[in-house]
C-alpha cells in the first residue's frame, strides 16, 4: 500500500455498505480493532456480528450494553478537541452533516463541504480531495492539505467487505512532508507494541520518526490515514484498525483519474496532543509501518482465517476465558453467566483465567469441565474456613 498499482479488489469501493453476496452486513473496522483488543475473544467477535437470540434469552441487567460510558464520552472529546486543531490550519475540510457542534463529542469545525448522501458522490469527493491536494502550493507558512473528518470508506479486505468511517483522512502535496520536517516540531518518544509480541504486555519503546515511510517516488501526493485515540500508547488494535482504513483508502483511490499517490498511516495519542500548541499540523504525527502491521491483520481476515473461523462456529462451541480484557466489554455479564450457571459444561473452565490453548491441553488430559479439575484431588476433611 504505497504507490499506485494494480486495483487490490474487483469488489465495490463505495463510501457506504458495500453489496454482499449473502445477507450479512459488512463488518466494521472499529470491531475489529476491538476483537484484537479484547485478546481476539471468540466470543466477542461471534456475540458482536452474528445473529443471536441471547440478548433477548433472559432479563439482562448489564450484558450487551457499553460498561463504561464515561470513557467513551472522554474519548469522544479528545477526539473533537484534536479535530479542532487539525481545522484551524486546513485548505478544505469536508465532514459529515446535522452534526450538534454545541455538544463537547463534536467538534466545532466549518465545514466547507459535506458528505454527499450517495456512495458514489462521496468516492468523487475522495478522489477530488486527492487530484486538488497535488495542485495545493507548499509556498506557505503552513504546509498546505485538505482534512476529511469521518470519511466513510467500503470495500473488501481479505474475505470480508468492510465498510466504517475513519477519523481523519489528509491530503496534501508530497512536498508538505518535506516541510513539516523542517518545521522541527515536537515528537515524543512513542511506545508501540510489537505485532510479534505475546500478549498486551509485549511491547518496545523507540524514538518515533516522523516519516519512516518516507522515501524517493513518483508520488505527487501524500493519503494519510489518521486515527485518533485517547490512551497514553499506541497498541496493536490501533494499527490495525488503520491498515485496514488504508487498504479501503487504496480500492477508492485507485483509479486512473487519481494522482499518483503514497499512502500513509497515523495514531494519534495524548502524549503526541500534549506537546503540540493550539494548532498543528497532521502530518507531524508519527507514521508507522504499514507493511508489518499488514502481515499481522491479512491472517485475521482471510480464507479460512480466524476471523472467519469464528464466525462460522457454534457459539456455545466456542472457547474463552473470563480475564482482565473482559473488564469493559458489553459481553461480560453474559460469558461469565455463561461460565458459571453449569460446572459440568467445557465452558466453566474460563473462569480459571487460562488462554483456550491451555483449555484444550486440559481437555486432552481428561479435564473436560471445572467439576473434572476440584475431583482431581480427595477433599480434605475437617478444614476451617481462613
């Protein structure tokens, strides 16, 4: 995903649900980012998108409902302040309509043009972004660029169609890279956990450049996806939420009408938002490997992949293990209802916490359930509670 090349996929690039060949509804990038974030829960990913009579089952009082709405509206907030300061400097800023711009969620922002109610008229947007960004001068204070807020972006990633609407989408002259290196703005130290690490604890801390990408071609302009998160580090439910926003950016823009273009990718965390003033610039956000992060999201989606695998198994099948990830998620009360309500069920042995690696090795050496693990020693007599 970096210069121009053949079309990746021959299925729809519109900017809303793409045309499925069954009646499933394409899936969203955002859940996706939230599968690898919940430690890629089966059954998170299969309760999320499958049709499933469990959330009308019995009287729930907290599953399949946001835990913590305080953290989503700050997010939401953090996401609108960052918004604003991306604005102050833009060229052009298109963005979606009937918005409460009174409300703190939204950003006050003028739009100088909203999305268009078609997909098609939404894909001419991109793609005239993209052809008035490469006309855009560089002889400026500020280098030049057009900002795109909540761009819907559809098309086919691996096996799947995906259709949901990235945080920001930035198009500028490929020269306006060039010139906001020479601003020497700010850039902290960035933590970034490692595609090839095990776990949410592996991670590596380093420098972060501001253009790792950046490199000699024939590109005449820069497509920056840039996501908007407010935690303190960048963690790999972030970096694929984006490859996957670049790979939807790519289908609309690969035409012959469209400039030659590089494709590039930004997240965006407090640490970077703490350093800069009231305005700056959205290309000073760190960039990072797309081609890594890509070998680490393509599995998920593809063939046979585990995504797919999942959703074409039995949820009652499906193994889990109740843990520190399942904290915030909407699913909670029901998998650890789920978990408890029978000791004689495979699933019970999610309450011990153990990854379903670990449940199956168990289940191979004759421990099929919770009850089969407390039978594997004699109860001790006369014991006192302490």
């Amino acid at each position: 995903m970096s210069d121009n090349g053949s079309d990746p996929s021959n299925t729809s690039r519109d900017g809303s649900p793409p045309d499925q060949t069954t009646t499933d509804e394409p899936l969203d990038p955002s859940g996706i980012a939230q599968f690898v974030e919940h430690d890629r829960c089966p059954r998170y990913l299969k309760q999320k998108w499958a049709d499933d009579p469990e959330p009308d089952g019995r009287e729930w009082r907290e599953a399949f409902e946001l835990v913590n709405v305080a953290h989503l509206g700050y997010g939401q907030e953090f996401e609108a302040r960052q918004l604003e300061a991306f604005a102050a400097n833009a060229t052009k800023i298109i963005g979606p309509d009937g918005e409460d711009s009174t409300q703190a969620s939204v950003p006050d922002i003028e739009y100088d043009d909203t999305w268009a109610a078609s997909s098609e008229g939404r894909i001419d947007q991109l793609q005239t972004a993209a052809e008035d960004a490469a006309s855009l001068s560089t002889d400026t204070d500020t280098p030049p660029y057009i900002l795109c807020y909540q761009a819907p972006l559809g098309g086919q990633v691996g096996n799947f169609d995906l259709w949901g609407e990235v945080d920001c989408l930035v198009f500028a002259p490929e020269s306006a890279t060039e010139a906001v290196d020479e601003l020497d703005l700010p850039t902290p130290a960035t933590t970034v956990e490692s595609p090839h690490g095990s776990g949410s604890e592996s991670s590596a801390t380093a420098p972060a450049s501001s253009h790792p990408q950046h490199t000699a071609s024939d590109a005449s302009i820069v497509a920056r996806v840039l996501e908007i998160k407010s935690g303190k580090k960048r963690k790999p439910a972030h970096h694929v939420q984006g490859v996957i926003y670049s790979s939807l950016l790519e289908q609309t823009l690969s035409t012959d009408a469209t400039p030659t273009y590089r494709i590039e990718a930004s997240i965006l965390t407090q640490p970077m938002a703490e350093l800069s003033d009231d305005s700056f610039h959205p290309l000073a956000v760190p960039t990072f490997q797309l081609p890594e992060w890509e070998c680490y999201t393509e599995p998920l989606l593809a063939a046979d992949g585990h995504v797919e695998t999942v959703l074409q198994g039995d949820l009652d099948n499906l193994p889990f293990a109740i843990d520190r990830v399942c904290n915030n998620c909407e699913f909670q009360e029901a998998c650890a209802t789920y978990a408890v309500e029978n000791p004689t069920t495979p699933a019970s042995l999610a309450l011990l916490g153990y990854p379903p690696a670990v449940q199956s090795r168990l289940q191979d050496a004759g421990v099929t359930n919770i009850r089969d693990l407390s039978e594997l020693l004699p109860p001790q007599q006369n014991t006192d509670p302490t």
